[in-house]
C-alpha cells in the first residue's frame, strides 16, 4: 500500500514531479491581470470597453490630472530651488536671485491652492473613502524640495 502525501504542499510537490502540470492549457503565456476582482460584473463590459478605448472614469481621470499636475508644479519648484543655489545664479545681483525664487515660490503657493480647491471637488466625486486624496501642504513639499527654505 502507498503513503499519501500528509500535505497540499507535499502533493503538489510530488505532481510537479512526476509531470502532471507540463501539459496544461495556458503553459508559458502571460497572465491576464486586466480583470479587476472588485468590480461589479454587471459593468464589467462597460469597464472593458473604457479601458481599451483609453479611456476611464471621470473621476479618475480627474485624479490622474491632479497628479500629473501637482507633479509639474513640484518639477517647477524643484528647479527654481536649483537654480537659486547653481554658481550661474550667484553671478547675479542677489536681490534679483532672491526676488525670483520669492516669485517661484508664490506662484507654487497658488498652484497648490488651485490644486486643493481641485481635490476638494474630486474627493466628493471619489465612491468611496479609499480613492479619496489628502490635501497638499506648501510647507511639507517646501521642506522636501528645498529642505525648508522660505
């Protein structure tokens, strides 16, 4: 009489083994992981045709511009702060250095407002709490890109 196998772990093993999985349908193609789980299967057709036209929900749309656009506005920052610091810009009158980061600066304080105005009106677009975006603060993007400085 044989031993059975005393786990799932052990009777996989042994199957792999001995071939039984070699010849099943699928072998060595990709996975197909466009297929959202979460989704209602009533609108998954809907979903399907969205997706493979580029298109998707508005509300995500929305977010995904909030993001694209809250990035430029980092990137902009960003490169003010070095140019403030590059040896090009100590060539120049201090005063017009330090006056063009200041209008930097400003002008990323605006965008930000803009920008959290806008995730105010999508986060009571997103369905559910776990879509929705927190608001951006000046002050803890000032510290990472520019280490704090005003």
């Amino acid at each position: 009489m044989k031993k059975s196998p005393r786990s799932i772990d052990e009777q996989i093993r042994r199957a792999m083994e001995e071939g039984q999985f070699d010849d099943l349908p699928g072998k060595g193609a990709p996975l197909d992981l466009t297929a959202n789980p979460h989704e209602d299967p009533a609108w998954r057709l809907a979903f399907q045709a969205l997706r493979s036209s580029g298109h998707t929900l508005p509300w995500i749309e929305r977010r995904q511009q909030i993001e694209a656009d809250y990035a430029a506005a980092c990137q902009s920052l960003g490169r003010a702060w070095e140019w403030q610091a590059s040896p090009k810009a100590q060539k120049e009158p201090r005063g017009f250095v330090q006056g063009e980061w200041r209008r930097a600066l400003n002008d990323f304080r605006e965008k930000i407002a803009e920008l959290n105005r806008r995730i105010f009106s999508y986060n009571l677009e997103a369905p559910s709490e776990q879509f929705q975006r927190r608001q951006i603060s000046v002050e803890r993007e000032l510290e990472r890109i520019a280490g704090g400085a005003d």
